[in-house]
C-alpha cells in the first residue's frame, strides 16, 4: 500500500469521523431543544440514519463496482454536508427524519469504500496493523467530537450540527484536491476490480469466528447506542450533569477506546482466538449494571473507561475476522458496519423509549439483558463451530 494513498485517507478519515461524531451529539440536542421532538422520537431520529446507512451497505454490492473509491468518498462527504446542512436550515422534524436518511446513505457510499480500499491484499499481522492505524485515525475524530459538541452546545443549541456541516463540506474539499493533486489516487478503481475478480476465482469464506466477533460488535454498539442517548436526554434533569459533562464522558471512553484499538492492532495473541471474543461480553454487562446505580460523576467516568475498553475489544475482533482470508474485503467491512449500526439503531432507539418509559435504571437494565442474551448466543455459536471443526478433522 503506497505512502501518498495512506497520507490522504487517513486524514479524510479522522475529519469524516469528527465531523460524524459532532452532528451524532448535536443531532440529540438540537432535536430535543430546537424541534421539541419527544425522548422516544429523539431516539429514533437519532437511529434513523443508521436504517438508511444499513441499507445502503447491503445493497452496495450494487453500486460499489460501478462507482471508484475516490469518487465515492467525494460524493459521500458533499451530501452529508448538504443534508446536515438542511436540517438545521429548515428546522422541521419532519424533514429532519428526511435529510437524516439522506445522510445515512451517504455515509453507506463512506465508510466501507475507505476500509476496503485501505485493506485491499492485506491478511494477519499486516492487516493488523494497517487497520489499527486506520482505527487510531477515525478513533482521534470520536475522541475529539464529543467534548467539541458538548462546548459548542453550551452555547448555543444548533451550534454542534452547523459546525458537522461545515467539517464534512471540508472533508469533500480536501479529498476533491487530493485526487487533483496525487495521481495514484487513481489505482483504487483497479485494485478493487482486481479484488473483485479475486473472490469470484473461489477465495476463502473465511474464519467461523467471524460470527461471534459479529454478535459483539452487536452487543457492545447496542450498549453505546444506548449510553449516548440516554445520557444526553438525563443531562441537567435525572443525571445531574452538564451537556459539557457528557462530553466529557464520551471522550475518555473514546480516548481509552482509542488506545485498544492501537494496541490490538500492534499485537496478534488474539488472532482466531474464540475465548477472548467470549470474555469481552461479561465486562459490557457488568459496565451496564454498574450505570443502573452510578450517579456520582466520578464512577460513571471510571465506567466509562470499562465501557471504551469493551468496544475496542468487541470492534477490533469484528474488523479483523470478519475481513481475514477473503479477497473482497470491501463487502465484508460493508457487512461489519450493518453489524456494528445495527446494534446502534437497537441501542439508540431502545434507549430513548426505554429512559421515558422507566428512567435510567430501566434503560441500562436493558441493555444487561441484551447482552446477556448475546453472550449466550456467542458460546452457541462457538459451540457449534468446534463441533463442526472436530467432525470434519475425524472424518
């Protein structure tokens, strides 16, 4: 992988990221306290883009071979900035569902072109490491994304979705010049036809562990999808902080997230491991129970740091057995991201109904009991695959 293709997507990476990361948080807000949605109807505004991302990654397999990565990026970064854009323009929650849908597709057409461009040809410890990078990159925007949103939020109440606009218009401006200014840009159109041609030869399916890495990955952005949420409809009435103060919160679970991701990506000990994949649901149950009863600022930051080292544990298993030994690697990041917003979309949405229908303690009681109910599920799996592997190694 050449040195000029990483030294322009890993930045348009980290500012899609942060921009992301702003609008996700201010998106809360400003549906709260400008469109004076209800909590339920926060929640599911604020997971109705991951419908339309979803989607939009399953029926990639459509539009992606005739679309080249470069483009797609640029096109991606100009309709999220146009459509974060309208909302806070129009101020409609009828249109924000609209427009919102809008950008979930247009992250579809971002995030599995660039992970499959970054990690076209690469397996084990070098598609470890390249994609720890990758991680560390889109992980500084999230580190960065809350704490910037929940300062632009105090003062103002559509500040934080203004400046995700204007983060993503940067974002399509910088990779316009970079595909003007890097020629070899160019080589994504083939490597990606190469990797197609590739896996339709007969590649690899791949590792079983691929599944319970997914279920994970489920679980843990079920647990996230429900802490952002249901933090920020609780601040400054049930939680008795400050929207600055869940920024806080969100950052150093980023940051702490941030630092698994690197230090997995560095080390291999967990390669096609099942028991660790196993071991990191009782650490987001625990971390879900623990926030039934924490309302000392002090305990749910140390919660916390448990909750951002769960999700590294849980996305870094997903990221790397679900892409080891198959060629086309772009579907199967297309299909750990449908994974990763499907658990958001549950988490977000069960949150909001489930914080005013029962309050926090409900909401966090929930998600204990999703993710028991995914850990169970894992060992099945697991189960079942070691049965599988013992049969065929007999006969």
């Amino acid at each position: 992988m050449r040195l000029d293709k990483v030294a322009c997507l890993f930045p348009v990476t980290f500012l899609f990221a942060i921009a992301g990361g702003i609008t996700s948080l201010g998106m809360i807000f400003f549906a709260k306290n400008v469109l004076g949605a209800t909590p339920g109807r926060v929640g599911v505004l604020c997971s109705s883009w991951s419908v339309f991302y979803v989607l939009g990654c399953f029926f990639s397999r459509r539009w992606a071979p005739s679309l080249p990565p470069r483009f797609s990026i640029v096109a991606a970064s100009f309709t999220a900035f146009f459509s974060v854009g309208m909302i806070f323009m129009l101020k409609s929650l009828a249109w924000a569902f609209f427009f919102y849908a809008l950008y979930g597709l247009a992250l579809a057409m971002f995030w599995p072109v660039v992970m499959g461009w970054i990690s076209a040809g690469l397996e084990d410890r070098q598609l470890s490491r390249v994609m720890g990078w990758f991680n560390f990159s889109w992980s500084m925007g999230s580190i960065v994304s809350p704490v910037v949103a929940g300062w632009l939020e105090d003062h103002g109440d559509a500040f934080a979705v203004r400046a995700g606009s204007a983060i993503f218009l940067a974002t399509a401006l910088f990779m316009t010049a970079a595909i003007l200014l890097v020629p070899s840009l160019a080589g994504g159109a083939a490597a990606a036809r190469a990797g197609r041609q590739t896996a339709a030869r007969g590649a690899s399916r791949g590792t079983p562990l691929r599944y319970p890495a997914w279920l994970g990955i489920f679980g843990a952005f079920f647990l996230l999808g429900v802490i952002t949420t249901v933090m920020s409809l609780a601040a400054g009435e049930d939680l008795a902080v400050s929207k600055k103060t869940v920024g806080i919160f969100l950052f150093a679970r980023s940051l702490v997230m941030t630092l698994g991701l690197v230090a997995m990506g560095q080390t291999s000990w967990w390669h096609f491991r099942g028991g660790q994949i196993a071991a990191g649901i009782p650490v987001g149950i625990l971390a879900a129970v623990l926030l039934v009863f924490a309302r000392a600022p002090a305990m749910i930051f140390f919660i916390m740091l448990a909750v951002g080292v769960y999700a590294a544990h849980g996305y870094t298993n997903s990221l790397f057995h679900g892409v080891s030994g198959v060629a086309d690697k772009t579907w199967r990041m297309a299909v750990h991201e449908m994974v990763l917003n499907a658990g958001a979309i549950c988490g977000s949405a069960a949150g909001g109904f489930a914080y005013g229908a029962g309050g926090i303690g409900f909401a966090y009681s929930l998600s204990a009991g999703v993710l028991a109910l995914v850990g169970l599920a894992s060992l099945l799996v697991m189960a079942r695959a070691a049965r599988t592997a013992k049969g065929g190694a007999a006969a």
